[in-house]
C-alpha cells in the first residue's frame, strides 16, 4: 500500500497571481519580496532541451516551466510527489497545466526505469527537468518548487479556497458535513488532496490536486492588492527557483494577458494508455511511451484537444 502520507504539495500557481497583481507596486518593492525565494543553480547544458522544439519558429514560442511538490523532510531533497507542466502559449493565449503521474515509469538519465518521483530525489531539479525533457521531447528550463508544509498556510492566508465536494469526500475531510460547494480551511483543502481511498484512486488524487491548484489561482486573482504583502512574505519562503527576480516579472508580464481566459488542465498518461503493474515487487504505472509523447505534445505545442473521455481534464 502506498504512503498515506502523500500530499498536495505545489501552491506554485499562486506567484503568478501574486506578480500580477503586485506588478503596479514598482520594480524594487517586487524585487525584494521575490528575493525571499531560494535561489538554485541549473546547468541549461545538462537539461537535455529537445533541439527540434527549439529550432521550431511556433514551437519555441511555447514557454513550459516545471512546477514540482517535493516531500522534503528538513536538510533532504525529497521526492517530487506532484510533477507538472505549467505552459504559456501565447499563440493560442492560453494557460495550461499539465499534470504528469508521479509513479510514471519512465526512463531517469543514469538511473535507468523508475519511477518519476525519484528524479528528483537522484538528481534534484536539473536531474527532474532533464527527465522530463527526454520522456517527453520538452523545453523545459525553469522550475519552481515548494515543500507541503506551506500548503495549509497560504490558503488560510487567502481566506480557504473554495472547493466541490462529493458524498464520498465527506469522510476523508475532517470538519466537512456536507457535498456541494464550500470553502475549505488549509487543513481541510489538505485533506482533501491527500484522499487515496475514494472512487478514482491516484488518478482521482492528481486530480483534486488540480482542483485545489484551480482554486488557489482563481483566489489570487481576486484578491485585494492591500493584502498581496502579508500573502508574500507567508509563501516566498518556501518555494525554489532558478528564475532571477526579472526573469520571474517577465514571467508574468507574460501571464497578464491570458489570466481572463482561465487555466486550462489535463492528466498525463491517459486512460487507456496506462496501467498498474508490479515489476520486482514495485508497483508503477506503465503506460504506452510512444503514444503519450505524441498526445503530450499534441496538447502542449499544438493546442489539439485530448481524445474523448480520455481522462478527467476539468
């Protein structure tokens, strides 16, 4: 049986929101407060960034940054427990996150077959994007990642956040009485991603993982401009990039124009294309490799919708 422990552990989307609505405050107060995040070094020749996305005029235009949620205990690097795919086409003027299933056997460079997660625990951010970029023929170069523990905080930061519930949920989210839409405490919001047992199982999970991440975006969106700098100073802290402070600004420059379109999101691999298999005692989540690059980057690069019922994009 898998750890109970796993958590929802990327609230990334939330800088986003935050440098928009603090872009009117002036450079140096931004600089400062971005500042606050841990800087890491990536080495872009180790990235193993696919040259044909690269040396293609539409392609390239696609920004992708990779958003990971590390189970990090305190002086560990940890493994990535969410694994996602944060998109900027500016094309299409669309926003798009990706999510990618962390038991994911794929092939880790040096490490052979393994499971996704364990990217990060190799090899850290650089190892986790150049994971990413050959399974997947990306151009992944920047990262941001945060550990769980600023999870509960940020969102009873933003006032809870609010979230559908179903009769089935009910049990699994401490405090909750009802189905239907409510807003959810930190704790509760938690809970709620952490639900393994309910219909839907993992892929299920990834999914309310998306849902919070949703949610969270749509409550910066809103909120007051008065209350950006207590909301900063709680979140900053806990997140790693490699982006400078300017690169991050321009990052939302970027967004600006595409928030009023919303965040569109999709699951990866797709049913059908995958299943649970035990490989020397391990369980991971085989799936047809050929097939799920082509869908990946049908979705990403071309803006092509996914196939029918493939799988729970909402």
């Amino acid at each position: 049986m898998k750890s109970s422990k796993r958590k929802l552990k990327i609230v990334i989307i939330g800088i986003i929101g935050i440098l928009v609505l603090a872009l009117g405050g002036g450079y140096m107060y931004i600089n400062s407060k971005l500042n606050k995040m841990e800087k890491v070094e990536i080495n872009n020749d180790n990235l193993s960034i696919d040259q044909s996305i690269e040396n293609n005029k539409e392609k390239s235009k696609v920004k992708n940054i990779a958003l990971f949620g590390i189970d990090a205990p305190q002086g560990k690097v940890g493994r990535s427990d969410a694994v996602m795919v944060l998109t900027i086409d500016e094309k299409n003027k669309k926003l798009k996150l990706t999510s990618i299933m962390r038991d994911s056997y794929v092939n880790i460079p040096g490490h052979g077959d393994d499971k996704l997660t364990h990217a990060y625990a190799f090899g850290g951010p650089e190892l986790a994007i150049k994971t990413l970029n050959e399974n997947y023929k990306l151009n992944i170069k920047d990262f941001m990642a945060v550990n769980f523990t600023s999870m509960p905080e940020i969102i009873d930061k933003l006032g809870g956040v609010e979230i559908e519930i179903t009769k089935e949920e009910i049990p699994h989210i401490p405090g909750v009485t009802h189905p239907g839409k409510q807003n959810l405490n930190g704790a509760e919001a938690l809970a709620y991603s952490r639900i393994r047992h309910a219909a839907g199982g993992d892929y299920q999970r990834t999914n309310r993982q998306r849902t919070v991440l949703d949610a969270i975006f749509n409550k910066v969106k809103n909120t007051s401009i008065t209350e950006i700098p207590g909301f900063i100073d709680s979140f900053l802290p806990y997140v790693k990039t490699n982006m400078s402070s300017s690169e991050l600004i321009g990052l939302a420059t970027d967004v600006i124009p595409l928030m009023s379109n919303g965040l569109e999101s999709a699951r990866f691999p797709l049913n059908g294309y995958c299943e649970g298999k035990m490989i020397n005692k391990v369980w991971y989540l085989v799936f047809d490799r050929k097939a799920t690059l082509n869908q990946i980057q049908d979705y990403i690069y071309e803006n092509k919708p996914l196939p029918e019922h493939s799988n729970d994009n909402t």
